[in-house]
C-alpha cells in the first residue's frame, strides 16, 4: 500500500497506524482558508433553492434512499419512478416538474428480464422521451460485473460519464451489488458517501436502492448511511398479489427532510397485471384487507396476525363494517 517511509508519515505521523483503528483518513495539506459568515452575510448570499424534481419527495440535489425486502418490489417502483422523470409525468401521487435526463444503474438484473419490464412499462408513459434514460446493466460490462461504487476509479469512470451525459438523476440498484464494503461497519460508508456528496455538490440527484434486514422496517446494516440521506423511503409487501394484481406494497417515508404534513402520510401502491397502477391511503387499504379476509371466513385473530394489527382493530373494523352494510 505505501511505496516507502515519506508516505507513512504523511499517512500517519508517529510512523505506524494505531492499533485501535487501522483505517485512518490521511492528514489534509494545505487546508483551504475557510472563514465564518456574519449572519448579515450568509442570509444574503444566493445560495440555490430547493426546486422539486418529483414532488413531494425528490428534489434536485437530494440524496435519497428506496429500502424494501426482496421481492417486495424495488425496482418496479424506481423504474416507474425513472420513467416519470423522463417524461415529466405522474407516477401514483409523485409528479415530475418537468423531464429530466436520468441514468439507471442496475447490478444484478439479467439484460433480458430488465428490457422486458422496461418495454411493459414505457406502454404507460405516452410522453416518454428515450433520449431521457440511459441504463447499464451487468450483461453490457466485461466479465459481466459492474465496477463497485466504492472504489476510486469506479467513481472517477463515472464522474466522467455524468459530465459527458449531463446527468440529474442516477439510480444505483442496489447498493449491495454495486459496492464490496460492510454493511455494518458505518466508518465504511465514508468512502462512498464523501463522494456523492461531490456528486451533489454538481447539482446531480442520487437514488439509493437497498434492502432491509432481519428487522422490515429498516435499512440493513449500519444507520449511519441515513445520516447524509435527504429521503428514506420504505417498501413493505402487501397482502393483496393476485393474478389480477401481482404486485402490492405500502409506501412510507422513515425520514423527509425536505416535505412534510400531508405529504408524508402512507399509502398502498398496487399493480394491475397490464402495468398500470392504483393507489389508496394505508387506513383504508387495511379496511379493505379485513373485510375481504372476513368474507373468506378467517378468524380475527388470524386476520390481526396477516396485517400486523390488534385483534380489537380488526374487531372494530368488522363491526363498522356490518353497520354499513358491507358484511
């Protein structure tokens, strides 16, 4: 790693690393001449606003983070979510402002599996401009690996390519296939995170896609990662997958920086077989479930145990129910 005995001291002055933590940031030379702003001065400064790229929750330069187990439906959700900023459109209740030209990095797909949903997909997307989205999958890398995002000349390949394309938006699904370092080592994340905050610093947005642990309702591994995150998003399947909707999940937000109110509550997503979508706030979805696995015969208690709430909540819900006329 270290050529000879200069590059040890600069690295690290006693001469040795120290023995409680071998990973050590190099000392800084040089540091810049930082001063403090008066109040007067930095009020006054014209700092950029915060303009929405996909209302409420994406805006330009934003750090964002789209966590879910797998098969709950990640990368259903981040490519509607693409196509949406591609053509200005709406996809559920998030509208784009205007289009935006997006790059999709996807590690772990077949080229095949990925065409065939984006081909289903751009059906619903009638103002679809292509030029918009550019992806790179496994299968056009050689030895059909993609570089991992933690390593210098992976960022440097790609810090060329988002100049080259002028990019606004990436999309890096998933975060375990595209980088080699610990999940629960938070010093870790350091080598990734220090670069897309330069990303971000050139006006460029980033979609983290990631899977949750043993624990659904959190990212896995370290939360440090949601220290710098502007949005965390969670997935969470649903109990409604069906010929006729094969894919049902909620949608919640465990931080927003940036919206709030209203704009934060959660809602179920579904899709219809034909790709479209529909959507319900998460209150009455739950409804729904129950009266529907009350028809099916399925005692409270079970019922309670299939959605995660109380015997008395389902109890509740079925006697309305019965009241109106619905059971």
């Amino acid at each position: 790693m270290f050529n000879d005995q200069k590059d040890i001291q600069e690295f690290f002055p006693n001469g040795k690393p120290s023995k409680k933590n071998s990973k050590v940031e190099p000392i800084i030379k040089n540091i810049p001449n930082i001063t403090a702003k008066s109040f007067k001065e930095f009020i006054n400064k014209p700092y950029k606003p915060v303009i929405d790229l996909l209302s409420p929750w994406m805006q330009e330069a934003s750090l964002n983070m789209i966590v879910a187990e797998s098969g709950a439906g990640k990368t259903y959700f981040c490519l509607n979510v693409a196509f949406a900023l591609a053509s200005g459109a709406i996809f559920l209740e998030y509208r784009a402002s205007r289009p935006a030209k997006i790059l999709y990095i996807d590690g772990e797909m077949k080229g095949a599996a990925l065409q065939a949903r984006l081909l289903s997909i751009r059906e619903h997307y009638p103002n679809f401009i292509q030029e918009n989205l550019d992806i790179i999958t496994p299968d056009d890398m050689p030895s059909f690996i993609v570089p991992k995002i933690c390593q210098p000349e992976t960022q440097m390949w790609l810090d060329n390519l988002i100049e080259k394309n002028r990019y606004e938006v990436i999309f890096f699904d998933n975060l375990s296939t595209l980088s080699t370092i610990d999940e629960n080592i938070a010093h870790e994340w350091n080598e990734i995170q220090n670069w897309f905050i330069r990303i971000r610093a050139r006006g460029c947005t980033i979609n983290l896609v990631h899977h949750t642990g043993i624990e659904t309702n959190r990212q896995r591994g370290s939360k440090k990662r949601e220290d710098v995150l502007d949005t965390v998003i969670l997935l969470k399947k649903g109990h409604i997958c069906t010929n006729e909707t094969p894919l049902h999940f909620n949608v919640s937000y465990s931080k927003h920086r940036n919206f709030y109110g209203s704009n934060t509550l959660s809602f179920d997503a579904f899709m219809t077989k034909d790709g479209s979508w529909t959507m319900k706030d998460s209150i009455t979805s739950v409804k729904e479930i129950v009266i529907e696995y009350a028809e099916l015969k399925m005692t409270q208690q079970d019922i309670g145990k299939a959605l995660g709430i109380s015997q008395a909540t389902v109890c509740r819900i079925i006697k309305d129910a019965k009241k109106v006329g619905k059971l």
